[in-house]
C-alpha cells in the first residue's frame, strides 16, 4: 500500500529495532513523497502511525498531511489479526506439550 504525503511534515520520526535497541530518528517528509507502507494504524488526535514494510514505523504524522487508501488498509489490518493468533490451538492429537499416542490394530485382530 502506497502513503502519499500531500504537506511537508517536518517533526516525522522513524522508530525501528535493531541490535535490540529502538532507535528514533527525526525525519522530514516532503510533500509529493510516496511511502510504501504495509498499514496505517489512526490514532486519537488527528495522529496516525505508517508501519513500514521494513519493520520501523513512521510516528507524529498528522491525518490531514497524507492520504492512502482506507480500504486497503482495513483489508491490511484484518489480515494481522487473523494471523497474529497469540495462543494458537495445539495440532491435533496433542495436548499442547506432548504428543498422544495412539495404537494402531490392524482390522483381522494384529498387532
């Protein structure tokens, strides 16, 4: 998904991870810039988080600075939450820790 920056924004930071330690870097966002993103989380405020497709994320962005597709990323938000399943169920024939056994007898009475 494409964020297009429609008004200068000068007070934009980068906030990313690496080497274990979160880096914020002030940025300046050009007017006519487009931004691949992989969504766009709207905070209170007129604010919205731009997440990356990197893994760092744009922060202090104003809603009315720039424009990107909403459905787009409704669609982008809700294949997250489908896949972010905190605790998945355990496969089949397991109880989560180890697996069941089950014996198998053949159908004329043999082992």
């Amino acid at each position: 998904m494409k964020l297009k920056v429609k008004n200068t924004i000068k007070d934009a930071i980068i906030v990313s991870l690496g080497n274990n330690e979160v880096t914020q870097t002030p940025t300046r966002l050009n007017a006519g810039m487009l931004i691949r993103v992989h969504y766009v989380q709207e905070l209170d405020g007129g604010l919205l988080n731009a997440h990356l497709q990197d893994g760092s994320t744009l922060i202090n962005i104003s809603r009315k600075d720039v424009e990107f597709c909403a459905i787009q990323n409704d669609l982008a938000i809700k294949e997250i939450r489908s896949t972010s399943d905190p605790d998945p169920a355990p496969p089949a024939g397991t109880d989560g820790k180890k697996q069941i056994k089950r014996s198998r007898k053949s159908c004329c009475g043999g082992s």
